[in-house]
C-alpha cells in the first residue's frame, strides 16, 4: 500500500527495485488492492513483475482485494454486486 499511496510521495523506481529484491529474497506472497491509489498499486505489481512473472509464474502469488466503491479517486463505499465483481476482475 505505501508504495502507491498513504505515507508521502511514492517513489515508483524504488518501490519497483524493493520488489524485486523481495522476488530475490524468496517473497513470493504479494497482497494489493484496487483501493491502494487507487487502482496505482495493482498498475505497479504489474509493471514490477511483467518480465520476471513470465519465468516465475508458478512461484509467485499476488491476492487483490475488490469490492470498493471508487469515486473521484475516493472510496467512498462497498459494491460487491457480481456484475461489479465481473468488472474489476
């Protein structure tokens, strides 16, 4: 989560370099969530891991969690109706 938002600036270049350092550390557990940004945490796992995913796809795990009402880039409630459920997964 502080990686995107929440604590300060974001620095994109070293949150990328941190986990790829965690890939290298053996972390192969991520845990983000549309909220985190929103939207910009899920855009930087996905950056950060587009090339080595490719060649660890089976060794590394990302958990999201969904079912936010996102507004002006606010939560601003909860919306798990299974057509929204559809649309952010």
């Amino acid at each position: 989560m502080s990686m995107s938002f929440a604590y300060g600036t974001p620095d994109r270049a070293e949150a990328i370099a941190t986990l790829h350092e965690a890939i290298e550390l053996g972390i192969n557990f991520f845990d983000t969530a549309e909220v985190y940004g929103p939207f910009e945490n899920e855009t930087l796992i996905g950056e950060a891991f587009k090339d080595v995913f490719r060649n660890k796809r089976d060794q590394i795990f990302i958990a999201t969690k969904f079912g936010f009402k996102i507004e002006d880039g606010k939560m601003t409630g909860v919306d798990s109706r299974p057509e929204h459920v559809k649309e952010v997964c």
